[in-house]
C-alpha cells in the first residue's frame, strides 16, 4: 500500500475540508504555494523521493511558525496532515485534519458538524480500509482519542493522547493543546498547566475552541468576548454569552441579548455607513437589561447618533412603541 493511496483515503475522509476552504475567504486565504514550505511533491500527490525525507522536520517547523506569527488560516491542516503521513506518522496526520475540521466546526463553517467529523472519523475504523497493520493501529488509536475527546470523555482521551503522542516535539502541538484541554475541562489543571495553555496561544488565538476552554476554566469574560468575537453565531458562542453575562452580573437568561463591544461597533457603523437605523434592531434588546458594561457602552454609541434626525427620529419612534426599561433608556437615547 502506497503512502500515496494512504493519503487520498484520508482526503476521502476529510471531502468536508472542501467546505472549510471554500468558508476560508473569511477566515483568511488557503493554504496554496503561498504559504507552505517549498517542498517537492507538496501539493502533487506524489510520494515524496527518499532525498527529500530529511526536510520534513524542518517543513512541520515552518509550518507551526506560520502558525504562531501570522495566525491558522484554511488549509494548513492539511498540509501538515500530508507532511506527517510522508514521514509515516498516521496518527499524526489524522490529528492534522482533524485539526483543520475542529477549526471549521468552531467558527460554524458549512456543513461541518460534530455528527459530520464522527461519521467521517469512523469510516477510518471499518474493515476495507486499505492500511497496513501499522498505519491501522495508529489511525485506529488516534480515531478513538479523537472521538473520545469529542465526547468530552477526558479521562480516556487524555490517556490515549498521552499515550499515542508521548514522543511529540512540538511544545505547543495540536495533540499538546488537546491534553492541556483535558487537564482544563477535568479541573486538574495546575498552574503550570495553566502558563503553558496561555503561553500556546500565538499558535491558537484564532481558534474559538481555544478561548471557549480558557474562559470556562477561567470563568473570564474577556475569554468569551474573544471566543464570540472570532464566531458571534459559531457553537461556542451561547455558552460564551452565558460567561460574559455572569462577568457583568446579569443572569442566564439575559444572556443571548449580551453583545462584545466589537459587535456593538459593528452594529453601529454598518447603521451609519448604510444610513440605516433598522440596522440597530439586534441591539435593542441589549438596551433593555439591567445597568451593566455591554448595555451602557452601546446606549453611549446610540446616543451619539441621535445628533443626525434620521436616528433620532428611529429612537423615538420605538421608544413609543417599547414598555418599560427599553422604553425609558431609548428616550435617554433620542435626547442624544
């Protein structure tokens, strides 16, 4: 069995990575001949000639410093997976896709769903796979650590991580990020635990899984504002939100009204640049809880635009037609 038919089995498994490069014009350009290293046979789908098998440490190298200086953009996943199945580390070119998956899934690309990633991962187990008994061990152990980390079964997926990934270089590996996860969600994490999973971050900061683990352990509502800033409608968002409102002293249900200052300017600069107040619409019920940062910056920035009468004329309007706190904060609003 060729390294070659390896590896185009395992894009089989990833067709989803499909949807990841196409959803990638906003999280940044794919991965082409831009970006990776100037390695022969890299995007050819040839096996790569025995001269070349000593600049594989270095292209993974190269790789995990684009990463850290310029942030993860749609396909260096990939690439690493292709790398690594060239240098015979199957497990590791799994955990590469499944890299490039969990990304896509977090910022709620496409159809790239947790049933998705399952469905793909397990086609790896079944028996007609074309792999060499190595290649299956490894692949099959790396599906089972993945698929149990899925689940949120850290015990087991921290001991099968741990276990399949022990001679890992990289200090800030996906296999590392994932065990430091493990520690964070088990709530065993200690302290240097803790300064190596915020000293990870240059390589993860674009990963809303990323600051999603770090403000639950951390209960910190900048986390979960960096979390929703990166996917405001992205599966981590809600519980991001929940956070954030617990931060600022509001309950649980107020939370889906919470907004990140980000999305506050957002708002607020698509309704002038448009000169379309009906663009603050979403921040409206944000107006209508407690006294708390999010609602106070954003009746600031709405005030502010009650000067111009097209926004003045808005806010008033719906001041008639609100009861209660909203009512009384949109004519604060519309004295501008």
């Amino acid at each position: 069995m060729s390294k070659k038919s390896i590896f185009l089995l395992l894009f089989a498994l990833f067709s989803l990575f499909l949807v990841v490069v196409s959803c990638g014009q906003t999280g940044g350009a794919p991965a082409d001949s831009e970006f990776l290293p100037d390695i022969p046979a890299f995007s050819s789908g040839r096996t790569m000639p025995p001269e070349n098998a000593a600049l594989l440490p270095s292209a993974l190298d190269e790789l995990a410093e684009l990463e850290r200086s310029g942030g993860f953009v749609p396909g260096l996943g990939l690439a690493e997976s292709k790398l690594r199945e060239e240098a015979g580390d199957y497990a590791g070119a799994v955990l590469a896709v499944y890299k490039e998956l969990s990304w896509a899934y977090a910022m709620g690309a496409g159809d790239v769903s947790r049933d998705a990633i399952r469905q793909g991962l397990e086609k790896l187990l079944t028996a007609d796979t074309p792999f060499g008994p190595q290649a299956r061990e490894e692949i099959t152990l790396a599906v089972k650590a993945i698929l149990s980390y899925l689940d949120g079964r850290y015990d087991e997926a921290e001991n099968l991580l741990g276990n399949l990934y022990v001679k890992e270089e990289e200090v800030d590996s996906f296999s590392r990020y994932m065990l430091l996860v493990c520690a964070l969600e088990k709530r065993t994490a200690g302290r240097e635990d803790r300064s190596t999973y915020g000293a990870i971050r240059s390589r993860y900061s674009l990963f809303p899984e990323y600051w999603y683990h770090y403000a639950r352990s951390e209960e910190d509502g900048a986390h979960a504002e960096r979390c929703i800033n990166l996917a405001p409608d992205g599966p981590y968002a809600a519980e991001c939100r929940i956070i954030l409102a617990k931060t600022m002293g509001l309950e649980t249900g107020d939370a889906p009204a919470i907004r990140t200052r980000l999305e506050i300017e957002i708002a607020i600069n698509e309704a002038v640049n448009q000169r379309n107040p009906e663009l603050l619409v979403p921040l409206l019920p944000l107006a209508a809880l407690p006294d708390n940062p999010s609602t106070l910056y954003a009746s600031g920035a709405m005030r502010a635009l009650a000067g111009e009468n097209i926004f003045r004329s808005w806010f008033s309007a719906e001041a008639e037609k609100a009861r209660g706190r909203l009512a009384e904060r949109l004519f604060y609003i519309s004295r501008g």
